[in-house]
C-alpha cells in the first residue's frame, strides 16, 4: 500500500522518500487493520454487539456533539 501511495517499485525507493523521524515501530497486534475495498485503502475497526451497546450508554450523556473521540483496542 505504501508503495502506491508514495508512487514507488520498491523499498529502496521507498526509503528515499520516506522520512524516518515520522516512522514508529510498533508489534504486530497492534498495527491497525486496512484492506482494499475497490481501489481505496479504508481502516476497519471490528467490534461487537456489546462494543455497541457500551458505546450507545456513553455517549447518552455525553453533550458535546462535535467532540472528538478515538476507539483503541487494548491487547492482553
């Protein structure tokens, strides 16, 4: 995917273009998940019924419409 997008062949290429003060090393569990849907790169985020039900009782008394909040899985 990278690759595509940076418009490159290869990893050495990549390499040349890439700035390695933004790059951070992370384990595998917790890289996010992306696949192709079409030709677009999307992230997918998989949760369950409960994930939603606990979801829907928070932001019940949340009164902020336009706050922003990020969803993280923990990893044991």
């Amino acid at each position: 995917a990278l690759y595509q997008k940076y418009g490159v062949s290869g990893i050495n290429e990549l390499l040349q273009i890439a700035d390695l003060q933004k790059v951070e090393v992370l384990p595998k569990e917790k890289i996010p998940y992306y696949q192709y849907e079409g030709s677009e790169l999307v992230h997918k985020i998989k949760i369950c019924k409960n994930d939603v039900v606990n979801l829907i009782k928070f932001f019940e008394n949340v009164s902020d419409s336009e706050q922003e909040y990020e969803i993280m899985k923990l990893f044991d």
